[in-house]
C-alpha cells in the first residue's frame, strides 16, 4: 500500500439498527482511516495463486521472433463459413480475377524464344508437384485468403538437379490463417498443431532449415548427408508473401470485412433468431384448461395428439372430440403470438448492403435481383464500380507477382508476361440494338460490325445500307414509296437489258 500505517486502533461506536457494534480500523500517517477488513481482502487477492504459463503457440512464437496475428484469423473463416452474403462476395472475386483464363504474350518488341515458353508451360502444367492443385486453383485460392483474411501466401520450390538446377518449379497455396511473419521479414513459419514448418522470403540467398528456420549453409547439408546419426537437415522452400495494406500492422495485411464485423454477426444472429423462432419459440400458441373431474391420464393424451398425431402437412384437417362430463369443463384458449416470418427484414437488407459495400460488389453477382429508385437497373454502372476498384487493382498485383517473381527470377524469362483475362461487363443486349441502329442509317456495314465480335467477314459485308421506312422531311410516305418503285423498276429494267445484249 502506497500510505504507510501509523497503528492500529479499535473504534467504538453506539450500536445503531443494521449497524455491525465493533470495526477495526487502520489510522494513516495522514489521518485516514482504513477498514481492517478491507486491507484483508487485498491481502487475499494479492495471495491468491496465478499461473503465468502461455500456450505452446506464443512460446513458440515469442522464442523465434514470430511476429502474432493483428486478430484472430480463425475467426474470420467461422464468419465466412456462416453468412452467405460474406462467402459469395469472398468467392465471386476470385472468380471474376480467375475465372476468365490468362494468356501468355510476348513482351512488345521482343522476339519469341521457344525455349523460355517451353519452361513457363512446363512450369504451369507441373507446379501442382505432389500435390493435385492446379495452377490456377493455387492463385484462386490465395484470392479468397486476400478477400476473407486479408494476406495470402505461395510456396515456392526450385530443383536441385538436372538441366533446370536453381529454376522454380512447384507452386502451392498456403493456408494464411497457418502461418506468421518473421520480425526481419525474412521468413516466415507454418504451425499447425505441433507441427511446424519454415520458408524463406522468395529470392533470399541465404538457405534455411525446414525444421527451426535458422540459417544452414551448403557444408553443413553434406555433413548432414555423410553422417547418418546427424539431426536431420532440411532446405526450407520459399514464400512469396502478399498483403492487403493494413495500418496497425507493418507485417499483416487487413481484409476489406473487418469494418463490416459486426454487419456479419448480426446476419448471423437474424438467422440464428429466426431458427430458434421455428424449432422450440418460447410462447405457445394455445392454453388448455381441463376443469373438473378428468382422469390423470387424459392431459397426457391431448399432449400426445397435439404433439404428434396433428403435426405436418399430412394431418393439417384432423379434428380432435372432446366428450367433458357433466362435472368437467374442457378450455382451448388462444394466446397472443407475432406472425414471425418476416423479422427483420429491414434490418436484415441493411447488414447485408453494408457488406456488400465494403467489397463493391454489385447484388447481382451473387445471385441477388434489384432495381434503382426509379424502377431501372443499376447493375451497368455498379458493375463498372466494381471491375475499376476491386477486379482490375487484384488482376494487376497477380499478373506483377507471376510475371517478376515466377518468370523473371524464378524461370529466367524475360521474353513474356503473363496476363490475365478481362472481365467482360458488356452489356450485350445494349449493344446488339445500338448496332443494328447504325447499320439501319448506314454508319456501319455488317463486316465493321463482325469486326468489332471477333467474328469473321464475308465479301458483300462492306456494302452501306439505309432503311427503305425512312422518309426525308416534307416529303410524304406515298411520295416516297413511289419513288422506291420507280428506283426499283428502273434496275430492273436495266438488268433485262443487259441480259438482252448478253452482257
């Protein structure tokens, strides 16, 4: 205590209703006084026994310079696996990165090496190693870890012999939420249960163990080979790591949800209330009152038959007799219940626009219908929202990280990029008509308008045309069908005189 004590004194006072007659007290250098039972109770609190003991985890991560989660990942993936609007917005991303195809072009000005395509082929076909995971499964993967964690994380590994010595070639997905950054960020470990397993940042020289992350050097791995009772050493494979720009962490990133926590929760409160509401709602929906004189078994019986011989869609016309004595009275009272099948639903479009905003994602990507305020879409404008913000900036970061890191340093080519497919937002009906309008004025031909479909030409496509319906001003349509009868007998009258003289 930070007030030294002077000496104890006992304190008299005249018993008074509710009052305990005698109290100890402590007297202060500075003319306090402190109940006794007071200075008892923080004794006994500052007595009482704590363990100090971490988890294995944090030792683990405290011992090796392992920088911790900024919160709790796994929580984040329980969210996701709860609330549908959170799960379709997570994996419609990837989708629309990945799951328009990729391409792989020559770098402007450079001519093609059939060697440098032969690896980067060989590569895409292989990375999946020993483990059936395709090429791109591994980057749509990291995709969803970005959209619901907010880092993900590739494994990398390079052959040790033969003509492709140093060159990478195997590429997995690592789970974000299973592995944490080294202070240095220079590597990073795995921990799964006991299990744990390092990598190094991909293009560090320097190898690592696999085992305990510290630094091992090419004489140690022969001495480790020669020596049969030696503690086994293994080089770690690197990682190429990703974030999401975060600013409380300088080692993790931050997924676009986190604002949007509580908007998930709620959702999943909502369900889980409207559940509860159909399995077992707390109000019944009736009260029956047996009166008089009733055998002790009757009340079970009506309890039986109203729990089970009327339940379902089968028994919905069943009726239930009831024969009372004279002496008994049988009482079917209805109570007060709220029709429950709409809850929150104001609530409930709320919470889910507010993740939806946080992605940018238009509700008609995942399967939801709307119409703007005045009874139009607004899918065209939301979607081109969507595409320049979320889409576009996530397709250049893979096409970065695949083209530098995997082609250039990994594969030593330097000839080609690699390029992912755009998302086509067209709205095709809109410009179906808008074509056909400008073929009808003649602003377009029909080969200008195959040309822009990337669908071949035919020989008679370049020809203009103008509706015969149109009619120039101040002339009347009588006029104007006339004049197309004359143009049209005058043609032919010229092609049967050229017949005529065998032309």
């Amino acid at each position: 205590m930070a007030k030294s004590i002077k000496k104890i004194k006992q304190v008299e006072k005249e018993p008074e209703e509710s009052w305990i007659a005698t109290s100890s007290y402590l007297l202060t250098t500075k003319g306090g006084l402190i109940p006794v039972s007071t200075l008892k109770a923080e004794e006994a609190k500052e007595d009482k026994a704590k363990s100090k003991q971490l988890k294995e985890e944090t030792i683990y991560l405290e011992q090796n310079d392992l920088i911790p989660h900024p919160f709790e990942a796994g929580s984040l993936l329980f969210l996701k696996d709860n609330c549908s609007y959170f799960d379709a917005c997570v994996k419609q991303i990837a989708k629309d990165v990945m799951g328009q195809g990729f391409t792989i072009e020559l770098r402007e000005g450079l001519k093609d090496n059939n060697k440098e395509k032969e690896r980067i082929l060989n590569f895409i076909k292989n990375s999946g190693g020993d483990r059936e995971e395709t090429f791109e499964e591994t980057l749509e993967r990291a995709l969803i870890d970005w959209s619901c964690i907010g880092w993900w994380g590739w494994e990398v590994s390079r052959a040790t012999k033969g003509k492709n010595k140093g060159f990478v070639n195997g590429l997995w997905h690592v789970p974000a939420q299973t592995f944490y950054v080294h202070k240095d960020h220079d590597k990073y470990a795995q921990i799964r249960g006991n299990e744990k397993a390092w990598f190094k940042r991909f293009g560090v020289e320097d190898d690592i163990d696999l085992y305990t992350g510290k630094s091992i050097s090419e004489e140690e791995l022969e001495e480790e080979k020669a020596d049969l009772d030696k503690k086994k050493i293994e080089r770690a494979n690197e990682l190429i790591f990703y974030r999401n720009y975060y600013p409380q962490s300088d080692y993790y990133g931050a997924p676009n949800i986190l604002p949007s926590v509580g908007s998930v929760m709620g959702l999943i409160g909502v369900r889980d209330f409207n559940l509860s509401f159909f399995d077992n709602y707390g109000v019944p929906a009736a009260l029956i009152i047996l009166k008089g004189r009733w055998d002790k078994a009757s009340a079970k019986k009506i309890c039986d038959f109203l729990d089970v011989e009327i339940k379902g869609s089968d028994n919905a016309h069943k009726t239930m007799a009831i024969h009372p004595s004279k002496d008994s009275e049988f009482i079917f009272e209805k109570l007060s219940a709220e029709v429950r099948e709409g809850s929150f639903d104001r609530y409930q479009v709320t919470l889910r626009n507010e993740v939806l905003v946080v992605y940018k994602m238009p509700p008609y990507r995942i399967g939801i219908a709307e119409e703007g305020s005045l009874g139009g879409s607004t899918a065209s404008e939301s979607t081109r929202i969507y595409v320049s913000s979320v889409v576009t900036p996530l397709e250049k970061v893979v096409e970065r990280l695949v083209t530098d890191k995997l082609f250039v340093e990994g594969l030593n080519v330097k000839n080609y990029t690699f390029n992912l497919n755009e998302l086509d937002i067209r709205d095709l009906d809109s410009i179906a008509k808008r074509d056909r309008l400008y073929f009808e004025i003649g602003a377009l031909t029909a080969n200008q308008i195959l040309k822009r479909q990337g669908k071949e030409t035919y020989a008679e496509g370049d020809q203009y045309h103008v509706s015969s319906a149109f009619v120039p001003v101040g002339q009347e349509p009588a006029e104007k069908m006339n004049s197309v009868m004359v143009a049209a007998l005058e043609e032919l009258k010229a092609k049967v005189n050229a017949i005529a003289e065998g032309k």
